[in-house]
C-alpha cells in the first residue's frame, strides 16, 4: 500500500512539474522521456547484439564521418519533409503546404506521446540523431553494404546541394 501511495504521489509531482514547465503550451515531457527510454534500449540492445555476435567497433576515418554526415543528412531531411515519406509521418502530423522544392511543411497533432513522436518525425534535426544511429550499427553489422549505402545517400546530398545551386543560379540570371 505505500508503494502505490508512493507510486500516486510521485505522479501527481510530475504532472505539476510538467504543467508548470510548459506554461500552456503542448510539452508532453512524458512522452519525450518515453521516447528516450526507447531510442536508450534500442542503443542498448544494439550494443548487446554486437557484443554477443563479437562484432568490432569500427574505426571511422575522417572521410568516413564525412561522408555519414552528408548521409545523414539527406536520410533525415527527406524522412522528415519529402511528400513521398509523408505516409509515415501522417498519423502524427496534419498537411499544411510546401515551404520549397520537394518540402512540406505539416503540423504536428495529437497530445502526449503522439505529439512527441509527431515532433520527432518533423524534424530533421530531432531525426538525425536516430538516423546516424542506424547507419552506425550498420558500420557493425553489414559495414561493406553500409558504406555503399551511406556513399550514395552522401551523392545525393551533393546532388541536391549542386541543383539548389543551379536554381538559385537560373533564378539570378
């Protein structure tokens, strides 16, 4: 009975605290903590895996950071704004028009952990940490198909850089 009286009361502070952080507006604290715990076991369990199946962790080159940089990058960015990835993110976010050359622009909806996931799926910033996470296990696990992989994704970020030049260039001229 004082685990569960414990238990009620330590919810009642959190729920004032996240109350009093969030000043009206939608911080749903619980959801993002709950979203750490997952992202802090997937880690775990990757770390787990690779040392059960006596998998090296991989020394990465400056080249290599490099090139998962500008892999990241483009994951990211076309995960979280490319209207061809936007059935992922529906169930989080609501359509509200495009900001650019292949870019939505959406709003996130919902509350408590939908919302969190839906600001997640909207960021490319929030998303790179994840990203860089998968592609960083595949440096372990399939590291020969991983750095085909992340050489083509870090191609089109260079691609895309040259033809956003290129349009910027045709519109001046």
């Amino acid at each position: 009975m004082n685990l569960t009286r414990a238990l009620s009361g330590a919810r009642r502070r959190a729920d004032r605290e996240e109350r009093a952080y969030a000043g009206g507006e939608e911080r749903p604290l619980k959801g993002y903590l709950a979203m750490m715990g997952v992202y802090g076991a997937g880690v775990a369990g990757l770390v787990a895996a690779a040392r059960a199946a006596r998998r090296p962790v991989p020394r990465l080159s400056p080249y290599d950071v490099l090139l998962l940089g500008g892999a990241t990058h483009w994951l990211a960015h076309t995960l979280a704004k490319d209207p061809v990835t936007s059935p992922l993110r529906a169930p989080f976010t609501r359509y509200r028009g495009t900001s650019g050359p292949a870019e939505l622009v959406e709003d996130v909806r919902g509350s408590g952990a939908r919302h969190s996931v839906g600001e997640l799926v909207t960021c490319p910033f929030c998303l790179s940490m994840w990203v860089v996470t998968g592609l960083g296990a595949g440096y372990v696990f399939v590291p020969a198909f991983t750095r085909f992989a992340v050489g083509s994704l870090a191609a089109l970020t260079a691609a895309d850089l040259l033809q956003l030049c290129r349009a910027r260039l045709q519109d001046e001229g």
